[in-house]
C-alpha cells in the first residue's frame, strides 16, 4: 500500500487574485445594500416633511414616516448582520467553531426577533399611506385594517418561504454541527 | 495593506505548507478531493487572516483552520472522507503501542486492517486520531479542538483501545 505524499498542484497568486475579487464583490453588495437603506430613510423622511408642508392627510404623513422609521431599523439590522457574516472565524477552536456554527444557523435568535420590528413599522406604513387604494370600503378605519391585513399576509407569506428555505439549507447545517459538538463534548 | 496581506498570506502557507498537506492527505478518497480540500484550507487561511491576533501558535491556528474547513458544511466528497496512512512505522506505534501486540511482525497486513478500522471512526474521532498521526501533543490537540487536555488525552486512549480490540478481533 502507497500513498503520495505530493502538495496539490496550486497557483497561489492565481488563488489570491480570485480570492480579492471575491473580497471586493462581496465589499461592493454589502455597501450597496446598505447604502440603499441609509439612502431610503432620510428620503421618505423627507417625503414626511414635503407632505407635512403640503397638508396632505395625516395618515399618508403618518404612514411615510414609518416608512422611514423603518428603514431606519433595516439600515442598522443589516449592518449587524453583515459584519457578523463577513467575519466568519475557522481560526478559533473547534468546539467554539461548530457552537457558532450552530447559533448562526438558527432559526430564531434575537435578531431575527428584532427584524420585526422594523417589519412592523412597515407594515403600519403601508395600512396608512395606501388604505385610499383599497377599492370598495368606504370606512378608512376598515381600509386601515384590510391594507395592514393584507400587508401582513405578504410577510407572513416571505415567512413561510424563509422558513422553508432554512430548513432545506441551514437545518441540516445546523444539525450537523450540533452532532459533531455533541460527539466531541460527551 | 492589501500587498502585506498578501506577503503574509504567502510567508504563512509557505511556512505552513507541510502541515497543510499533512492535514489533506489524511483526507484524501481521491486527488482530485484533496485539491478541493486543499485549496478551501488556503481560502479559510485568507478569510481568517484579520482575526488572527497571535494569541496562539501559528502552527495551532494552521491546524484549527485545517480541521475546521475538513468538518465544514459545504457537502463536498471529504465529508465522508476516507483516512489514509502511510507506511511509516511511527504511524503505527503512535496509534497501537505495538509492543503488546502479536501482529507486530506483519506491518503490512496491520496497516491495511488499522486503515479499515480507522475509515469506521466517525467524523469526530477520524479528525482527532489525524492530529495523532501529524505527531502533535495531546496539548496542541486540546488547543486546536477547544477541549480540556484530560478530555483529550480520554477520547484519544478510548479511540486507540477501540482500534486494538477490532484488529485483535480481525
């Protein structure tokens, strides 16, 4: 019985070129992800104050600066996120690896419990700056609910898919990790 | 400071190169599969390369990467890796401490029954036992798994006695 013990055949500055566009391209996505966020808030802020300075109807007022408020909280959500997904570490322990392995590929943690808020707030944008489109109900009170319903539906929808995704993606990841931890710490 | 990363990028695989194949060819069911592995190694060394601050050994945090990458998720072939030996001696003694045992003498058949009976550990005593076999102190091990040294140094101990009673058995 043989084996070779040769070093794989690499070019390590063809690797690192690839490795630097990667970099960038991921550096790139984040920052216009979040640039859209930090861009979106103070504008429908600003939609908040033309409306306020042209007597448009409170609850279109109100309903953009929610939007806005909203916004606000993806903006600083998603830059936590990102920096926590950017820095993933395989230079610490083992058993740390596979415990923050296993915490990244929740389903629900802390934060996912804070992106409903700014979900929320969206939600509430919605119902009040666009209750006049709902056709056929003439109380606003109802059209209020029926477009918060409706909205409501929509992310309940997003949900689901979330929920279907992880669980044919980052379950089996998150399983996996917790076994190995498991096998190592008994 | 893109180019002193990458001068310490290269100076590190560099210096680190042994260890790395070393790691690999533990894992390797085919080349082609430890070129992967190989090469995903060398990308977690660059991913992780700002977060090292030196709080342990370079060779440590090469080994940690190395061990990590091979258990990572991404559902390539070296997850159901195949461990494989070579024919030094000292692989052999490290594992079965063959002064007690009868098969001493047929070092040939003993490695081609310790590879069977290795390719039957699970994922987690596979990477402990290729730790072993790199030479490494159950110290180091400890480091690099994230155990206390006497955890080591028991998983280790019931991992050989497991592999001994199996060849005695074969």
């Amino acid at each position: 019985m043989t084996t070779t013990i040769n070093t794989p055949n690499l070019d390590l500055n063809q690797l690192i070129e690839g490795l630097r566009r990667e970099d960038d391209r991921n550096q790139h996505l984040t920052n216009r992800f979040k640039w859209i966020m930090w861009v979106f808030a103070p504008l429908y802020f600003i939609f908040f104050l033309i409306m306020l300075y042209e007597g448009e109807s409170i609850l279109k007022e109100l309903g953009f600066f929610f939007f806005s408020v909203s916004f606000l909280f993806f903006a600083l959500i998603f830059r936590n996120l990102n920096n926590e997904y950017k820095t993933v570490d395989y230079g610490i322990p083992v058993t740390e690896m596979l415990r923050k392995a296993a915490q990244r590929y929740e389903i629900w943690q802390t934060k996912t419990a804070k992106a409903m808020f700014p979900a929320f707030f969206a939600a509430i944008g919605v119902a009040l700056a666009c209750q006049d489109m709902i056709p056929n109900i003439d109380d606003t009170t109802a059209r209020i609910i029926v477009a918060f319903v409706v909205y409501s539906l929509m992310l309940g929808i997003g949900f689901g898919v979330g929920y279907l995704i992880w669980r044919k993606r980052q379950k089996p990841l998150r399983d996996h990790a917790l076994r190995l931890l498991e096998e190592l710490e008994k | 400071m893109n180019d002193s990363k990458e001068l310490r990028f290269k100076q590190i695989i560099e210096e680190n190169k042994l260890r790395i194949d070393g790691i690999c060819r533990y894992y390797s069911s085919n080349s082609e599969d430890r070129k992967d592995l190989y090469q995903e190694i060398l990308v977690n060394i660059w991913k992780s390369l700002d977060k090292f601050r030196g709080d342990s050994a370079i060779s440590t945090w090469i080994y940690r990467i190395a061990v990590n990458t091979s258990l990572s998720f991404a559902g390539k072939a070296y997850r159901n890796m195949n461990l494989s030996i070579d024919q030094m001696p000292q692989s052999l003694n490290i594992l079965l401490d063959n002064d007690e045992l009868e098969l001493k003498q047929k070092k040939e058949q003993q490695l081609e029954a310790l590879e069977a009976e290795l390719n039957q550990l699970s994922i987690i005593d596979k990477a402990l036992i290729s730790l072993v076999l790199e030479g490494l102190s159950m110290r180091e091990i400890a480091d690099i798994i994230g155990l206390t040294e006497p955890n080591v140094k028991v998983k280790i101990h019931r991992i050989k006695e497991t592999l001994k009673q199996q060849l005695i058995k074969a």
